[in-house]
C-alpha cells in the first residue's frame, strides 16, 4: 500500500496486491492476490475482488459489488 492510500476498517488484502496512493477502499472489503487499485480509484464498502484484477485510475466501483478473476477495469470511455 502506498502512503496516501485510504484503506476502510475490517478490509483484507491479500499477497503481492498493490494500492496506490490515492486510492479509497471502503469498509469490509477484500482484495485478492495480485490486485491493482491504481491512484484515483475508488472502491465502496463490502466489495470482493478476486484474483490477478486491476482497477485503473478514474474507477468508482460502487457498494456490495463482485469482481471476477481477471477482470480489467479501465477508465476509457
């Protein structure tokens, strides 16, 4: 985790994952290994995030949401 990165209480990160500075995470959420949360992104409270996904800058993922191995997140519109 890098400093300037906001991690919500009772949220567990697991091996080799990466948040960047500016990142939010909020409450109770879980982040598997080899995640991504890159500077910028934002994720809500109880959000699970398997396995090997990044979540680029620019991202708001919502409450209660499930990410699925692999999944890329890109702020390309």
């Amino acid at each position: 985790m890098d400093e300037g990165a906001v991690i919500g209480d009772d949220t567990a990160i697991w091996h080799f994952s990466h948040v960047c500075a500016g990142a939010v995470i909020g409450n109770k959420c879980s982040l598997g290994q080899n995640v991504l949360v890159a500077d910028n992104a934002s994720l809500g409270h109880n959000v699970k995030v398997q396995n090997n996904v990044a979540i680029y800058g620019g991202i708001t993922v919502e409450d209660d949401v499930f990410l699925g191995t692999y999944c890329v997140l890109t702020n390309v519109t």
